[in-house]
C-alpha cells in the first residue's frame, strides 16, 4: 500500500503532468555546436555540444525531495538552427532515397516501416559500483593505450560526458543545503561521485545518471531493463544491517517510479521498460524481495511509466506465479509477463552466448537484447504483411485506391500462377526483397549514427564498447542487430491458407473469382464469404492449420535472419503491434479469408480475434506449435478477458498452460466491455483509465477513436 506521504506525491504529479517540466535542451545543442564549437571536428563538436546543453539545463528541486534531481522533457522549437553536423537524420534520409527511390511510396503505404531510434538498455550498476572516477579512470587509463585515433576521440568524448553528468549532479547540492535538506546533499556529494554503499545511494546514483542518459538518448524505448536485480544486492546488505526494511523500501521505490513517470506523463506511447525477476546465469532464480515490491509499486500508482515487465525463471514458484496472475487481473492492464527457457533458446539461435542471453530485457515495449550490450536499432519500424499478401494476389493494386504500387515487384495477379507452392515463393521473395530494403535503411542510419550521434554517455555503460574503443553505433556494442514489427501475420496465414484451399485444392472459387469478390469486398459474393470463413482458421488447435502457420512463420523469420549487417549483426522480427493494428487496417483491403476491408489485423502472433472460436486454451495451444526459437526479437501474445470470467485461479491456471506451452510473452486486458464503452462516451468521467494496447499501455481517453475502437472490438474470453 501507499503510504500518506506517496499518495501526497501522486496526486501533485497528477495534477502537474499536463505540463511537465520543459527546457531548451536540443536548441543549447544545436546552438553550441553552430556557435560554440563550429571549428572542432565532429567527434569533439558532438561531445562538447552535448556537454555545454547538460550545463545549460536548470535544475528542479522540492523541499519534500527524497530523491534528487527531476528530469525535464525536451522543448522542440521549430525555427530553431539545426548543426548539419549534429543532425544525422537529413543525410541519411537523403542517402537511402538515393539507393530505394520508390521507399517513400512504399513507406505511405507501411509496406516498409519507418525508421526509429531507442530500445535500449544499459549497465547502470556500473557506476553504482565504481562511481563516475572508477569508471572514469577506466577510459583515462584506455585512452593511453588508445590503439588509434578514432579509439582516442572515442575515450575523450566519454571523459567529456562523464565530467558533464558530474557537474550536473554537483549543481543540486547547494540547492538542498540551502533548503535545509542535509541528508541529500550529502547523499549526493556521495553518490554517483563514488560507488554507492546503501541502497537509497544506489537509487540515487542510478537517478542522476538516468536524467542525463534520457538527454543524450531522448527516444521511446530506453529503459533501465533489470533493476530490481542489480539494486536487490545494496538493499539486502541495508536489511541484514538493519538500515532499511522493506516497507522504507517500498516507499522509496515508489518516489522512483513517480520520478521516472514524471519526465514522460504525457506521452504514453513513450516506453520505458524495467524488467523484474528472471534468471541468474546459473539458471536459478533471480526473484528477490525487490522484484514484489516493484510489482506492487507499479499495481498501486496510478501511471503509465515505468512498464514494470516480469521475468518467470524456468520454474517459478507459486508465489510468483500469484503475483503474476494478480498483476494481470488487478494492475491497471499494465501486466507483461515473459517467460525465461523459450525466450533465452530464441535469444541463443540467434548466436548470443548463454551469459548475455540470460542478461535479456526490454528496453522498449517487449522487444528482447540482452542488457548493455546491443545497439539501439533493435527495433525500427513495422511492415504491414497482410498488405503485402494483397498486392501479390492482385498483381500491385492497392483495394482501397485501385491504384498500382510502385516499387513492389508484383507483375502478375494471383491468376498468373499455375501452383500454390509458385505462388507462396513469389510472395516470400518479395517479403525476403522488402524486409533487405528495410535492413538495408538501417545500416545507412547506423553509418550516419556512427559520425553524428556518438552516444558517449551510455556508450561507456555497455559491452564492448570501452575495449573496442568504439561508440555503440561504430561497431562497440557487442551485438548490432536491427529488427521490426511484422504485423498481421496471423492474418497471413489465415489468408494464404484460404488461397491454398479454395483456389487450388478444394477449388471452391478460381483467382479471378477471388480477386473480384476482395475488390468488390465481397458485396455480391456473400456466398464464396462465407465459404472462405468456414475455413480452418490458425487459433483453433487445428493440426493442419497449425502446422501450416509454422512453416509461414519460419519462412517470414528466415526473409530477416539472413541478413548480415555493416557488422555482422542480423535482421530480427519483433511480434507486437504497437498502434499498428488500426493503422494497418486503415490502408488493408478484403482478404482472401473472407474478411471485410477495415478490420484490425491480430497482435503479435496471437491468432485474429474472430478466428478464436474454440476458447482461450485452444488458441495458447495453437501458439505453441509455432517455432518460438525462431522469435529472436521477441513474440507478444495478447489475451483480453472478461473480467467476471477471469478470477485469480483461472487466471494462473491459464498462466501455466502458456508456459506449459513454451509462450515467450503474455498480456492481456481486462477492463469490463461496458466500462471502455462509458469512458469513450464520456471521456471526462475516466480521465485515468488504463489499457493494453499492443506492446504498450496506456490513458483510454487519450488514445484515437480507431485504437479505442480496435481495442472495444476484440474478443473477451469466456472459456
């Protein structure tokens, strides 16, 4: 429970977050650079230019603080001068435009997603531990022994960072003394100056460098990734001393969690992760005392941030699994749960060593990279999959504008090919041309990130990168892996299953026939529908479909697992859905299965909701004959449930069946039907009221009328 003083504190943040704290950050940046800096070369500009923005950043101090420091959004001016120098984004946006002179059109369309930034992690405890001098000292030590020049900027650009995250701390002293608040100005003399010795000066350490990491690498998806399990040692120590006891615990990490929703209130599709419980590397459990007080913490605050994710060792105990189970029904849809053995296996096929695999996080939303030690391309944009299917079937021709495609390589419908086997090989070697354009993108970004976005500041926290000499973007990270979202691939099976029946063995319909009734969708052919929806559809324990849905899962992984990068890095597909399923919608046409045109396309790879019509147990079962190993960037599964249904028994009976079942990630709503109607009828009556949206969770009211519908209209599981 909260306690007065947290409840006090939420309700100031609530009634603040509309207008979180701004500061002229980026234009400081750009200013320095254009102004200050202008005749240094780039690798120093960028350092110095970072640092002088930090310098320039007020500071935000309460006399209720308890931890010090607040960090501020960015304030984005429009008409402000951009550092050609500093902005990677133009030159490498020009220089892919260059190389794919169709991509524009094919990114309107989602055939090819667009290009992001975040999704990242790092070791946080590396200050914790050494301090800002320890791990200073390392660098000053690497930089004479640098084994050539760009090794050499490399290390001088961290010392630069380093002694900016410093003073940044060091401003906030006299702020506290002179508020009479000794205990933190102390505390933060301290810390992250030197190593931390108690667990307040660990939060407080791992707080200050998390403000000024956000700075340096403002994007969606950077998160903090296995707190509980490297703060857990400094509070064990606190309690076996008596310094702390779980319930001062509980309280400071409850500060913490407002502070982290603090900074990013307003945008609930701004994910920062932190991911609790798990594995020690040699397989035991690593769920501690901190790993249920976070999981309380985030039932009992009413925010969107942290996303507090759950690790399940390879045999949790009940306890856990309760704990689970009662996030998922009483958190606010905010539960995500994850499941060690399958998603560690995937992690390894893709060629991790098992120490960096057991080391997995998210970062973001649910994709999965080991901590510290990827750089943050590891998800980038989405590809609309049912799209694609439909422009192969009818030769390039968008449904909803009747108009040909340029740039995807459909030269003819599907009435051109004499074979369903010729069929399905056109379609994956399109998707397999698409998903190496998109690759492709990334490594054009990567080579601009390189030069023009160092990253010095979390670079220094993250394998390899000190004994490379290289920034995260040049080679430093120890695994330089970029991925996407497909979405709708669930989708896909249904339909090039319907294909493969009705068109070739059953001959129900002939292509053309098909073709026609997915233009007209499917008014005058209510027949050739229905007959299409009588099809066996992924979702059902049905052994044909389901062993046909993994060879297209297979087969779709492989268009990206064969890819090599700039640095040997692969392609990994990231199953969730984000906002994309409405977006996807919007643009899809009828498909083959007999769908009409407009409908939200499935999650991850959870079969489409009206293709669950035997029950939830039937379709975790169904998701477990796919091949998860192959899932290296993650797989989501979302299952919303009635809530009357849906009881704490049944909810871990359900729980063990999809682990049972070798699932890697578990999530759900379970908000009554009759609840979300009211809210998007009068929004002002639910100003609070949170839901799963895909990968993400998030204020109902806040969301567009076509996510609110998209989520009103899935299934609720009864059975």
């Amino acid at each position: 429970m909260k306690t007065e003083r947290i409840a006090a504190l939420e309700e100031l943040h609530l009634k603040r977050s509309p207008r979180p704290l701004v500061t002229r950050f980026a234009i400081d940046y750009h200013y320095a650079g254009l102004h200050l800096y202008s005749d240094l070369p780039l690798w120093e500009k960028a350092a110095r230019s970072m640092a002088y923005a930090i310098d320039q950043l007020p500071i935000f101090v309460e006399e209720t603080d308890r931890i010090g420091g607040r960090a501020s959004i960015l304030f984005e001016d429009p008409l402000r001068e951009v550092d050609p120098d500093l902005d990677f984004l133009t030159g490498a946006a020009n220089a892919v435009l260059d190389e794919f002179p169709d991509i524009k059109e094919l990114q309107a369309n989602q055939l090819v997603g667009y290009t992001g930034k975040g999704h990242i992690t790092w070791y946080f405890d590396r200050i914790l531990s050494m301090g800002i001098t320890g791990l200073k000292a390392q660098f000053e030590d690497a930089l004479t022994r640098a084994a050539d020049q760009e090794a050499s900027e490399f290390y001088q650009g961290v010392i630069i960072m380093l002694d900016a995250l410093q003073a940044f701390n060091d401003k906030h002293i006299s702020a506290y003394r002179e508020m009479g608040n000794d205990t933190l100005a102390d505390c933060m003399a301290k810390v992250p100056r030197y190593p931390a010795e108690t667990f307040r000066e660990a939060v407080q350490s791992f707080y200050m460098q998390y403000i000024i990491v956000m700075k340096e690498n403002p994007f969606g998806g950077n998160g903090p990734g296995r707190l509980d399990y490297y703060l857990w040692p400094y509070l064990e120590q606190d309690i076996a001393a008596g310094r702390c006891t779980l319930e001062e615990a509980k309280e400071i990490i409850d500060e913490l969690f407002l502070r982290i929703d603090e900074r990013i209130s307003i945008w609930d599709g701004w994910v920062e992760a932190i991911t609790v419980g798990g594995s020690h590397p040699n397989g035991s459990s690593a769920v501690n005392p901190l790993t249920y007080i976070m999981i309380e913490s985030i039932i009992d605050l009413n925010i969107t941030h942290p996303c507090v994710y759950v690790r399940l060792p390879k045999i949790p105990d009940e306890k856990l699994l309760s704990a689970c189970a009662r996030y998922l029904l009483s958190g606010k849809n905010r539960a995500q749960v994850l499941y060690d053995p399958t998603i560690i296996a995937a992690l390894m096929k893709r060629g991790m060593f098992y120490r960096d695999a057991v080391e997995y996080a998210c970062g973001g939303c649910m994709e999965i990279a080991p901590q510290g030690s990827s750089s943050d391309f590891i998800f980038n944009g989405w590809h609309n999959v049912p799209k694609l299917l439909e422009v192969m079937i009818t030769g390039g021709i968008c449904l909803k504008t009747g108009k040909k495609l340029n740039g995807v390589h459909a030269d003819k419908d599907l009435a051109g090919y004499a074979t369903f086997e010729e069929f399905y090989q056109a379609f994956m070697d399109e998707a397999r041309r698409l998903n190496y354009m998109f690759l492709r993108e990334q490594d054009i970004y990567s080579e601009y990130s390189h030069t023009h976005r160092p990253s010095y500041l979390i670079s220094s926290m993250m394998d390899d990168c000190l004994a490379r000499g290289r920034n995260m973007h040049a080679g430093g990270a120890r695994y330089h892996d970029y991925g996407c979202a497909p979405v709708g691939i669930p989708n896909v099976v249904d339909g090039l299953f319907a294909i493969k029946e009705a068109v070739f063995e059953q001959k129900i319909c002939t292509a053309e026939e098909l073709i026609a009734a997915m233009k007209a969708n499917y008014q005058g052919y209510e027949r050739l529908q229905a007959q299409l929806r009588q099809l066996p559809k992924y979702g059902n324990n049905i052994e044909e479909i389901d062993t046909f849905a993994h060879r297209v899962f297979c087969d779709y992984n492989d268009t990206f697992s064969s890819y090599r990068n700039r640095f040997g890095g692969v392609g990994k597909p990231i199953y969730f859905t984000f906002t994309f399923s409405a977006e996807a919608a919007a643009i899809l046409g009828a498909t083959p299965d007999g769908r009409n045109a407009g409908l939200p396309v499935a999650h991850g790879v959870t079969p489409h909701s009206a293709s669950m019509t035997s029950g939830i147990t039937s379709a975790i079962l169904s998701t477990g004959k796919l091949p998860c190993e192959t899932f290296t960037g993650g797989a989501s599964t979302m299952w919303d449930m009635d809530s009357e249904w849906a009881t704490q028994p049944l909810m871990e009976a359900i729980l063990k069946t999809f682990l049972q079942q070798g699932g890697q990630i578990f999530q759900g709503n379970t908000t009554p039907l009759k609840e979300l109607l009211l809210a998007q009828e009068h929004p002002e009556d639910y100003p609070n009221l949170i839901v799963r949206v895909g990968g993400y969770s998030a204020r109902f009211t806040g969301l567009g009328k076509d996510l609110q519908d998209e989520i009103i209209g899935r299934i609720r599981h009864k059975k």
